[in-house]
C-alpha cells in the first residue's frame, strides 16, 4: 500500500507535504478503480496515515468541522461508555445507526430534534429495511431504540420514543449453535509452528478460545497483570464492565507462558498479545477475530470463526455431562435464557420426545 502511495502522488505529481483531505479521498478511489481489494476505504487507511503524519512525512491531519449531528453523537458516544458500559464495537454499531437517523432529521442544516415524532421514527426504519438484510435491521432498531432513550434522557425530546420503533420479524433462539469439531480445533492446533512467534501467538490464542471460550475482544483486554501464574489463574475483562476470575488449565497455561517467554516482541505494553510486525501496538479485536480464519485457510480446512470456538467450549460442556448453569458460568453469560440456545445441541436427547413423522399411508389409517 505504501509503494502504491508513493507510485500514485508520482503520477498526479502532488507533493506528500500537500496531502490532505482530498489527497486521501482521492488515493481510496484510485485503489478501488485500480481493483485492489483491500485498504479501500479512507477510514481503512488511517493506520498507514496515522503512522506517516506520526514521522512527518504528512502534514497533521485537517481540524473537521463538528456539526449538529456530531455534537448529539459526542454526548451519546461517552453515555454509551460511561453510563450503559457498553464495548468499543457496540458502540460503534450503535453509533453508525444514530448517524444514519439524526442525518435524515436534518432539514435546511437545522437537526431540529424538537420535530421528532411517530412518523419519522417508523418512516426512517421502513426505508432502510428495503435496503438492508433481517440481520442488520434487528442492530439498527435495537440502536435507534437506545438513541432515542438517551434523547428524552438528556432532555432533546420531549416524547419518550423507544416504545414505537418497529420490531423486526425473526425469531430467538431459532438456530442451533455451530461449534468446531475436535478434528478441526485438532488440525488448528496441528498448523500451529510453535518455532515462530506467529506460531506461538497463535497457539494460545486458540487454546484460550476453545478451552475457556474467551472472546476476541476478551483477548485484546488481557494485560499481563491478568495472570496469576501461582493460583493458576487469570483475569478475563468481559461485555458490560464483566470482571471475572477463570481457571487456567495446564496446557493452555504452558501455550500462554511459551509465547511469553519467546514469541512476544520485547515491549514496554502490558497487553498479552501484540502484533509481529508493524509499530509496536496490541492486537485488536478484529486481528485476534482473524487468528482461527488464517489458521484454518493453512491447515486446508473450511473456515472456523472465533465464535464457534466458544461454542465448541460450551458444547465440550454438555457432552461431559454438564449443566446449563455452567456453561453458562464458564461463558460468563448475564442471563440464563441467553444459554438456553445450548439446550437444543443434545440432539440425541431431543430426538426422544419429537414424535415421529407418520409414514406414507398412516394418516389414511388413523381416519
């Protein structure tokens, strides 16, 4: 990406002291006319950038100017953080809704809140649902829900609006939870070259996923502070300001202490998991997400999500004759009815209270 900067500010002779706002906008549409399918975007970018202006390469990023919109979404964005406790990405989902409604309020540059009625709100959730999938609208109602609390919390509304946001069609709980099965987390584990830091890294990654069913975003918060290493024990940051203690099994221990030792880069960060390459800087969410995609597309095996890990962990549960109540204590869940999905795994079990379809000619029988 950095050769095709340089390469593109050659052939438009712009001068990289000069490259500011329309200089970035214009670069992402060239690598999206050009084909590239990655880094096509200017938010995409903003590591690359980020770590030039970091150099002096590029002049400091321009002031934006901060509208209407964006006042009532900065007030909403740290009542989200402070006050509902809620994580980086649900805020931004919630965030990137908001946007889309307050936007289609503003009238003759006015956001004018104070109009806000039944109409507009069921009329902007309409419009978007002819656009968007079940999935997408079931986030966007939940947010437009949230928003419009906080509006007539912080006193923009007068009406309390959440009650007529339209619900959409779907059904809780109707799909069974897809786990990895041993012989994929086997071949995960297997692909692994514990020789490279990579390897190492990724090794207890995936060991803290399937055995304790941590989340990616859990991983990216662990600090090395989070690891009793004597009581054999660690400290996982989870949704919703969640601390709690877990156990750490011996081999997910030994995986953890041999990356520690030699495949995590010398750093003065406390996070567990940092990148290999690049400015020294923990892994995010979304790099942690990408560990199992990766591993999976080396060891030649269909793609297996950091969520089906963590399904596979509360599946192991019930397999060796556990209850719901601890895999709901092993996936630190708030709620008993969110683990109630994983009633519905033990299909052997289920299979002897369904009724068996009647075969061809019974019915005529039966009458």
């Amino acid at each position: 990406m950095l050769a095709h900067l340089s390469r593109w500010l050659q052939r438009e002779s712009l001068d990289p002291a000069e490259f500011g706002a329309e200089g970035i906008a214009a670069f992402a549409v060239a690598r999206r006319d050009g084909g590239y399918r990655r880094w096509r975007t200017v938010e995409s970018l903003r590591l690359m950038l980020d770590y030039l202006r970091g150099h002096g390469a590029l002049p400091a990023e321009e002031p934006r100017m901060v509208g209407p919109v964006d006042e009532v979404l900065e007030r909403y964005r740290l009542w989200l953080r402070r006050e509902r406790r809620l994580g980086e990405q649900t805020v931004g989902l919630r965030l990137l809704w908001a946007r889309k409604f307050l936007l289609a309020q503003v009238v003759d540059g006015s956001l004018g809140l104070d109009r806000l009625d039944p109409d507009a709100v069921t009329g902007f959730v309409l419009h978007m649902s002819w656009r968007y999938s079940t999935g997408s609208m079931k986030t966007a109602t939940s947010g437009l829900r949230s928003l419009l609390r906080f509006l007539f919390v912080a006193g923009d509304v007068n009406r309390d609006l959440p009650s007529v946001v339209p619900s959409v069609a779907g059904w809780r709980l109707s799909a069974l939870p897809v786990g990895a099965d041993d012989e994929a987390v086997a071949a995960l584990l297997a692909c692994c070259d514990r020789a490279t830091a990579v390897g190492r890294r990724d090794l207890a990654v995936l060991l803290l996923m399937a055995r304790l069913g941590l989340r990616a975003v859990e991983l990216a918060r662990l600090r090395l502070d989070d690891v009793d290493w004597r009581g054999g024990e660690l400290v996982v940051r989870g949704k919703g300001g969640r601390v709690d203690w877990m156990p750490l099994p011996h081999d997910v221990g030994a995986a953890l202490a041999d990356y520690l030792r030699h495949g995590r880069r010398p750093s003065r960060l406390r996070e567990v998991f940092l990148r290999t390459t690049g400015p020294d800087a923990p892994m995010t969410r979304q790099s942690i997400v990408m560990v199992p995609r990766r591993v999976s597309q080396r060891a030649g095996i269909p793609v297996v999500g950091a969520h089906q890990l963590r399904h596979r962990a509360a599946c192991r549960v019930l397999a060796d004759g556990g209850s719901l109540a601890e895999v709901a204590e092993l996936l630190r869940h708030n709620d008993l009815a969110t683990t109630a999905i994983y009633a519905k795994v033990d299909l052997a079990a289920l299979a002897a209270v369904v009724r068996p379809w009647p075969a061809e000619g019974d019915d005529d029988r039966a009458a």
